[in-house]
C-alpha cells in the first residue's frame, strides 16, 4: 500500500534498503507474503548455528536482512501477485518492551 500498489506481479523487481533503528536495537526484517501475516506474531526466531542466521521456523521470507546495524540494500524479484509486508522484528533482544521502534526503510520500484 505505500507504494501505491494494491498488488506485487511477477517479474517486478523492488529495492529495498533499511538502515538500523536510532536506538541501539538490532532488528531483522523481512518481505513476507499475505499468507505469513499472521505466523510472524506467533512463531519467534530462532539462531540458526549453522547458517549464522535467524530462522522463522514455518516462514519463508521472500528477502530477509538480519540484525540491521548499519544500512544495507537487497533486491527482490516478485514471483507470484499478491500481497506483502514488510515486517521488523526485534524480539530477539532481551529487555526489549512494547516501545515503538523506528526503522528507516526504503523500497523503490527498478
């Protein structure tokens, strides 16, 4: 919707680039679909040992940016039409409370 799409088609190639929060919080983020909404409130990351990375076990981000700490860019290839979110996750912090955490994100059709 802040694109100004109802929809994301196939083909169409997105940028998107986070910087980190200007509080010392590390969060992740990720493009999911419509039908992941809902699970990211319920599953919780997981460190993966092997990869290095979190893990949203049942969830399949479309792009995924790990512990944001300085700004980093990606581009996306949308494969179906439909909806998505972007979603900044910092659970993963301890001590974290129910502040609201800005996180500078950028998404620009190419």
């Amino acid at each position: 919707e802040g694109l100004g799409e109802v929809y994301l088609n196939p083909d169409e190639k997105y940028r998107i680039r986070v910087s980190p929060p200007a509080n010392p919080v590390n969060v992740n983020l990720l493009l999911l679909d419509v039908g992941d909404l809902e699970r990211i409130q319920v599953v919780k990351p997981e460190w993966n040992t092997v990869t290095k990375t979190w893990d949203y076990p049942g969830i399949v981000p479309l792009l995924q940016f790990n512990d944001v700490s300085i700004t980093t860019e990606k581009t996306v290839t949308i494969k179906n039409q439909g909806k998505y979110y972007l979603c900044a996750d910092d659970r993963k912090e301890s001590g974290v409370n129910d502040a609201v955490i800005r996180v500078p994100v950028r998404v620009t059709r190419v």
